[in-house]
C-alpha cells in the first residue's frame, strides 16, 4: 500500500475513539446568515451529513441577517436597530419571514442531496423543522417599540427529543410563535443557546467568521472556562457576541461550547474527531482544579504515593528527591486538596518523554482523572517538541494499553534511561507514539 494510503489509514484508526464518543450525542449548530452565503457552506452541509451517518443528533439553528438586509434593502426600506437588535415593523416582518423561510428551504434542499460521486452519495436524511419555540414581544424599552422583534419565551423540548430520537435532524429559523398567533423575528445567538440548555445538549458549535475568538493581540484564545469569559477581553464585535452565547449556554447547562470558523473547510470535522480540536472552547468550570506543582505540594504528592510505594508499585522517592523534581508533576486539586498527581521528564534528545507516578487518591478513584492528567502530560510532551511517550510498570499495563500505549522493551528506552532501569522489579515498558 503506498505512504498516502496507509496515513489515511492511521487517520482512520485515530478518529475511532471520537466517532464512538460522540455517537448517540446532542449537538447544537449555530450558523448565521454569513456562514450561509459563503462558498464553503455546501462542505459544512456534507460534514453534517456525515455525523447524522455516525449517529450524531443534530439540531441545526440558523440566522438570516444579511439577507433580511438584502430584501430590505430591495425594497426600499431602511433597518433600525437598537442595542443590537433589529426593530421588525410589520412592513419589514414579511421580509423577514421571506429571508427566513427562503434560506432554510435552501439549506432543507442541501440536506436532501443524494447525487451520486458527491459526499452526500447515499444519504437519506429526514430534515424537521417546526413550532418548536415559543416567543414573546420584546415590547417597548428605552421609549422605543420593537414591535415584532422578540425573545425565547420556551422551547418545546420534548418535541424537539421526540424527532431527534427518530433521527430526523432538527432545522430551526430564528422566528418564534406566540399562544396568540404572532410571528416574531429573533436573535440567532438567543434561539441557539435557548435550544442548547433545554434540550441538554452535550455541545453548542457556533460558526463565526474567523477561526475563533482572538484576544487584543490578534491571537487565538484556544480555551476559556465560564468564569474567565467575562474577562476576556474580545475587540471584534461579532466575536464578543458568540463568546456571550456560548458563556449563557453553558451557564444554562450546556458543558461544552465550540466556536470555529465557517470559512475553514476543516474546520468542524477538526474540532470532532482531533485531538487538538479547532477554534476556542468554552467549557463549564472545573471544579477541580489541574496545575503544575510547587514546593508546597511535596506534602499532599507524598501522602498519595507513599502507601502504593509500601505496597511496590511505585519506586520509593524520598523528600529530597521529590522536591528537586516537583517541577515535573501535575496535581488535580479539590478543595484545597490533592487527589490526584503524576509527572513528565523530557529525553529531549531522544524525541520522548517518561511518564510516571500516576495517582489518585482512593477516595475518587473511578472518575477518569488519571486519564485527564495523562492528556495533559502528553500535551505537555506536544509543546515540548516530544513524538513518544513511555511507561514503566509493574501492575498497571492494561489501563495503559486501554491508553493507546504500545508494549516494548526495555532496549527502546532512552540511553539515559536504560542505565537506571531496575532490573529487579522487571517492569514493562510501553510506548505511546503522539499525534
């Protein structure tokens, strides 16, 4: 097979852990007006495609601004808006349900492909879209009247489940219906975070025109908790907007939230199914914490360590030793308190590194947070330029092979590392190649 072949096949191997991750889950994509008219749009319609196959469960919310603008425009009226918000009179209320209606029968029409040679080959997708959201009249603020612009009022999330349990994929304008009949015109970013909190979802994806939130200094913010996002000082206007529903999303429930570019061909499928994700995640806080160690760690690391180095699986490290080397550890901390460590130490020039002393404490073992340090150190090992990682264990060699570690031997280890390999406890060793 030749070189191009078999990396698609690694490629394929690697996203197995993802598509299995995300199979059975709920997600929430917002796409604006922009995100619509943009030549890349017919990629994300295939990439949707795509995960309805893998058994995502897609509610897709879109906008249509700039193309109420357009047909505004056409017809010879002006838009208002007010703090953000377009003030809809009835006048411009029939162009927006023109706007509105005309893009999601295009996107309904995108959905329903089934050309043969193109990525929708064989695709037989159901597309719902409905009364799913109640709305109710802005009404009159600062002395101004909104007229028919409104606001989430609820979401009928009981009828939304019911479709995506059938595995229909969800389509929802941004107009909502009142018990009286009205139509009213809402805020995209309001409809998608609304959606999202009630019906669970496990993600909100926001499609933004850059490739994700950048800071004062042009660079892209890679991930912010809840409670920094007010913080966060965002210039672009735009981008401030999705950072807003994505921190009201999570607050409401949601616990992760992406915002990645519309533009970028890879960008969605990158986010799902790498590693490194794409864009910039806002995620609910943690509440425990993960850092490096300091010195004032030495007596929490210690106290997790020292019974399973009484009971031989761990190498016995003195104070001294664990001082001069506490740089190298990570901690998960709760309440003040550590309950979970382990450490990295670089072979710079082999192009790896040791991971070792993984611990958690006995009270919160179960709760995948050896995992969560171990991605963090490879993460590290990324940053530092590192392609492997490697163990050394005595009693813990399936969970590292549940880890993607591959069973070596002791000759593959670093020189350095060789000399101090204790033939007596005979560990075995394991390499994880980082991709």
């Amino acid at each position: 097979m030749t070189t191009p072949g078999r990396d698609y096949i690694r490629w394929l191997r690697n996203t197995a852990p993802y598509i299995n991750a995300h199979r059975g889950k709920t997600f929430v994509l917002m796409l604006g007006g922009d995100a619509a008219r943009h030549e890349n749009f017919p990629n994300i319609i295939h990439d949707l495609a795509l995960l309805n196959s893998l058994g995502v469960r897609l509610v897709v919310v879109h906008g249509a601004r700039p193309q109420i603008d357009e047909r505004l425009q056409q017809a010879g009226l002006s838009s208002s808006f007010h703090n953000g918000l377009r003030i809809t009179d009835s006048a411009a209320l029939e162009h927006v349900k023109d706007a509105a209606g005309s893009l999601r029968s295009q996107i309904e029409a995108l959905l329903s492909m089934g050309l043969p040679n193109s990525p929708m080959q064989g695709s037989r997708m159901r597309v719902c879209s409905g009364n799913f959201v109640t709305a109710k009249p802005i009404g009159v603020r600062d002395g101004i009247d909104f007229h028919h612009t409104g606001e989430v009022r609820r979401i009928d999330s009981t009828g939304i489940q019911q479709q995506l349990q059938d595995g229909s994929i969800v389509l929802q304008s941004p107009l909502g219906y009142s018990p009286t009949g009205e139509i009213f015109s809402l805020a995209l970013e309001d409809v998608a975070m609304h959606c999202a909190a009630a019906i669970g979802a496990d993600k909100l994806v926001l499609f933004g025109a850059a490739e994700g939130l950048l800071d004062a200094d042009g660079e892209l913010v890679r991930q912010c908790s809840v409670g920094a996002a007010s913080e966060l000082s965002i210039p672009d206007a735009d981008q401030a907007a999705l950072l807003d529903a994505a921190r009201r999303a999570c607050l409401g429930g949601v616990k992760r939230c992406q915002i990645v570019s519309y533009q970028d061909d890879c960008a969605l499928l990158q986010e799902l199914f790498t590693h490194d994700g794409s864009g910039t995640l806002i995620a609910e806080d943690e509440y425990e914490l993960l850092r490096t160690a300091s010195i004032d760690d030495v007596g929490g690391i210690l106290e997790l360590i020292q019974p399973l180095e009484q009971e031989g699986v761990l190498v016995k490290r003195s104070r001294e030793l664990l001082e001069s080397e506490i740089g190298q550890f990570r901690l998960l901390e709760r309440d003040g308190r550590t309950i979970a460590c382990a450490a990295l130490y670089p072979f710079s020039e082999d192009g790896c590194g040791e991971i070792a002393c993984i611990v958690s404490h006995p009270d919160y073992r179960g709760g995948e947070r050896g995992q969560r340090l171990l991605v963090a150190l490879e993460n590290e090992a990324r940053r530092l330029g590192l392609a492997r990682v490697f163990v050394l264990t005595t009693q813990t060699a399936h969970w590292f092979l549940e880890q993607g570690f591959v069973e070596s031997t002791p000759d593959s280890l670093p020189s350095a590392r060789q000399s101090l390999y204790n033939l007596q406890r005979n560990s075995k060793v394991f390499f994880k190649t980082l991709q």
